[in-house]
C-alpha cells in the first residue's frame, strides 16, 4: 500500500512517499526537524534546475568537442551522478573512464593534502580529456589532477565542475565549465555526501551546522 504525506511548512517542506516497507520513495526532502535522517538541510538547487543546467552544459560539450577525442574522466565518488546525466547529453562520442582521490576524510574541510586512491584504465596521450568533478572548493583536487594528468601528454585537458565554491580557493585553477556559483556552504546531495552519506538525494542541500 503507498502513503503519500505532503505538509507544507514555510520555509521548509517535506514530501514524503512512503512505499510499503521499504521506505522512502520519490522526492525525499530532510526537513528542518530531521525528516528522520538526523540533519538539518534546505534544498539550495532542485532537480529541475539540476537538469536544465546539465543539458545546456552538455550542449555546449558538443560543440566544443566536435571532431575530438573525446573522453571523459569522472572523479570518484562525487561526481557520478553529474557525470552519468551529462554524458548522456552529450551527442558526440566519447569514452569514461575514472579516477579516485581523497581529501577530506571524515570532515567537511579539505585537509589540503589530495591523495590518489585510483588511475585511469587508459592511457590518454594524443586524447581530448574532459575532467568531471562534483565540486571545486580549495582547488587543490583538480590542480593536482590536471598536473598529473597534462604529464601523460594528452592533446588538450578540460574541466567540467557542477558547483563552484569561489570564495574558497587555495590555488589559481580556473575549471572550464561550471554549472552553478555557490557560496561558502556545505552542500550535499546528487553525488555530494556527507560523511559518506546522502549522495542519493536528487538536489543539493544546504547543511545547517
Ligand atoms: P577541493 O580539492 O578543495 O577543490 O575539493 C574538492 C573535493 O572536496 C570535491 O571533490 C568534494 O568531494 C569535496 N567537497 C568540497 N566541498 C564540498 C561540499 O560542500 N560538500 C561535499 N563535498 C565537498
Ligand atoms: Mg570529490
């Protein structure tokens, strides 16, 4: 049997569709109370949003990537959810493959050493690489990145970041292609977690600390 809640309290609001035993299905906003899941988060950009800005961005990937080697490197974890929409709006072809790298560990700021947990599969050399990152905040993730990446010899190096936190910057790197400015907040949600949590959420929250 499905049980679907919709309250609506200024200025949050909390959509629950329940499904059975299994849980939550569909929309699922943290409310300032918890919503059950214990934080305090507002959605800073919806799904709707999300996906209008991906497709343009996607768009403009096509232009500027006609006739190249295209392929696209997405950074472990984070930006998996951004990387599987955007190469689906994408209308060249391309190849994925991915790296890993840490940072962060348990907390919300970056410790400012970027350690290399995965290599790419493949080598690059001569190719078109388009990084895809979730997030640029210090910098210091895509700088290292692009460094040890432009050493394999690639034909050109980009980068695609879905937010861009620029009052944060430790380094001068500039990502080619941001989706949304935002400011010095932590987010979470489509890719983005927490403390290896809340990924799955379909927009991006705000955490209130
Ligand atoms: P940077 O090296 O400081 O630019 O940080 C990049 C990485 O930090 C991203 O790949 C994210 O994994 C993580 N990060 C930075 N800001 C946030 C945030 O607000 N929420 C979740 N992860 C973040
Ligand atoms: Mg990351």
């Amino acid at each position: 049997m499905d049980i679907t809640f919709i309250l609506q309290q200024s200025p949050f609001k909390l959509t629950l569709h329940l499904q059975g035993e299994c849980g939550y299905r569909g929309e699922r906003v943290v409310t300032k109370n918890g919503g059950g899941l214990g934080l305090q988060v507002q959605v800073l950009i919806s799904k709707e949003e999300i996906a209008k800005r991906v497709k343009e961005l996607g768009e403009q990937i096509s232009n500027d990537f006609c006739d190249k080697d295209l392929i696209v490197v997405g950074i472990l974890k984070g930006a998996v959810i951004f990387m599987s929409d955007l190469i689906r709006e994408i209308a060249i072809p391309l190849e994925v493959d991915f790296m890993a790298t840490s940072s962060y560990g348990q907390s919300t700021k970056t410790s400012g050493v970027v350690q290399l947990l995965k290599d790419l599969d493949t080598p690059i050399e001569g190719r078109d690489v388009l990084i895809v990152e979730d997030i640029i905040d210090s910098g210091l993730t895509l700088s290292y990145l692009s460094q040890l990446l432009q050493s394999r010899k690639p034909a050109s190096i980009k980068t695609a970041v879905l937010l861009d936190k620029p009052d944060r910057r430790q380094t001068d790197f500039v990502p080619d292609y941001v989706g949304f400015s935002i400011p010095d907040q932590f987010v979470i949600g489509y890719g983005l977690d927490f403390n290896h949590k809340y990924r799955e959420l379909p927009y991006i929250g705000v955490v209130n600390e």
